[in-house]
C-alpha cells in the first residue's frame, strides 16, 4: 500500500531533503524513524520537491510503500511524531488513492519568500524565516518585473545546472504583496522548479525593488539562458514550501505520465 505523508520542518537544522552521508537531512531523519517505528531495515520515502538546506515547509508531501499497515494510518503519524525531533513533524497520514506519485503526480509547488524591509518590522522572534533587509523596497517596481518571468521559459539564468536535468520550468504565478503588519512576501507557484530557482528569482527582484535595476532587467537576465554571475541568490531561510497541488483522483495517473516526459 502506498502511504501519503503531508509533512512540516524548520530548515535551518538541517542540509536540505536529500539523504547525506554524515549530515542530518530531513529525508535521512524521517527514513530512520519510519523504519524504527515500523521495525524494518530501512524506508525509501519520495517527496514533492527536494528543498535546499536551510529551506523550511509547511505543505511537503511524501510517499512511501509498505507492505502492510496493520495499525492504521492516524497511529503512524502519532508514533512517527513521538520519535522525529520537534522541528520535523508529521501533520497527517493517509493511504494514497491508486495512481498517487507525490511528485509526479504534482500539479504545482507554492513557495513564499518573506522579507522585513523596514526596522519595525524586524522581529527577532522570526528571525529564522524572514529576510531582515536594510533597505526599503518597492513592490510595485518587483511586480512588475514579475510579469516578464511568468509563464514556460528556458530558466537556466536562474538555475544551478544539473548534468541531463532540463531547465525548462513553467512558472504559473509570481507576485508581491503587503501583508496587513507591512511584511513583504513574494508568492512563487510553478509546476516544477530547478536548484536554487525560487532564491534566484527573488534575488534578482530585490536587486529590482532596491532601484538598483530596471524593472525590465529581470526579463533580461531570463531571456540569455544561461547563469548570470550578476544575480544573487537569497538566503535561503526567507523561503517556505507552503503547499503543493495535486488533480483529482482519476487523473493523478495521467499526471504522472505527462510529468515524466521530457520538457524541451
């Protein structure tokens, strides 16, 4: 049976989902407490989207396949949240309907970038996952650079390349907004996204809002198709994956084959 988990953690103690030998991971904590909790050697897990280290979430999905769930899928999640550290936690279990590839079968991946560009808005008690940023920003000025970046493009200027890894992304929505306590937080919706991505986009935008750039510099950049060395990537504990999206039950088959054919 395949077993979906929809999954929480603050990044900044651990090196990103993937397993690795001799750091702690959010892929390698959750494998060993499912397989202590489970008593069995070992427990592959696939997740929506592998967030870099220091990325937090709130809306990660995974899935695993066990051969049996004898004790049912509430009792997982309780005993699986009595072993994990507390910044790991397991918000729900439940059997995935037939068809069901928490990354394949993604219909999207919603991120937030949360930013304090003025003193009063520095709180230290979220220091941990909003940008402190010593400058005022202009989030009309980042809107509209926005706009040049949406929709399916080649976002190898924005991306760190991987050998066989295509870059070719569709963003389906990038916008700024206000928050009511004047926090200023950029929401980034995409079927997909390649390393570094989100931070990169981010970085070039506040390089927008800051005046330093033209608003259409960003369109700029993405329309080389290749790394500019002239876009900071943002810190990494400003972002959070908030929630990925899935199609109905008798589509998530469908889905899976689609995602799997080869952008070009």
């Amino acid at each position: 049976m395949r077993i979906r988990l929809d999954v929480a953690y603050d990044g900044a103690g651990f090196h990103g989902w993937a397993a690795q030998p001799g750091l702690r991971t959010v892929e390698g904590e959750l494998s060993l407490a499912a397989a202590t909790v489970l008593r069995v050697p070992e427990v592959s897990l696939t997740c929506a989207g592998r967030t870099d280290s220091g990325v937090h979430a709130r809306g990660q999905v995974v899935h695993t396949d066990l051969d049996a769930l004898p004790e049912g899928t509430q009792r997982l999640a309780r005993r699986l949240n009595g072993v994990l550290a507390p910044d790991l936690r397991i918000l729900r279990a439940q059997e995935a309907p037939e068809g069901f590839d928490a990354r394949f079968s993604a219909l999207w991946r919603r991120y937030a970038y949360r930013v304090a560009d003025r003193p009063e808005l520095v709180d230290p008690l979220r220091r941990g996952h909003v940008l402190a940023w010593p400058r005022p920003l202009d989030e009309v000025a980042m809107d509209v650079a926005s706009l040049g970046l949406v929709g399916q493009h080649d976002f190898a200027s924005f991306c760190k390349q991987r050998e066989g890894a295509t870059t070719i992304r569709t963003l389906l929505d990038l916008h700024w907004e206000r928050e009511a306590d004047g926090l200023l937080v950029a929401h980034v919706r995409a079927d997909a996204f390649c390393h570094s991505m989100v931070r990169a986009l981010v970085g070039a935008l506040l390089a927008v809002g800051e005046g330093r750039r033209p608003a259409s510099w960003a369109a700029e950049v993405l329309a080389a198709a290749h790394r500019d060395p002239s876009v900071a990537v943002a810190p990494a504990h400003g972002l959070t994956l908030e929630e990925v999206g899935y199609p109905v039950d008798a589509e998530l088959g469908a889905r899976v084959e689609i995602t799997r054919a080869r952008r070009a």
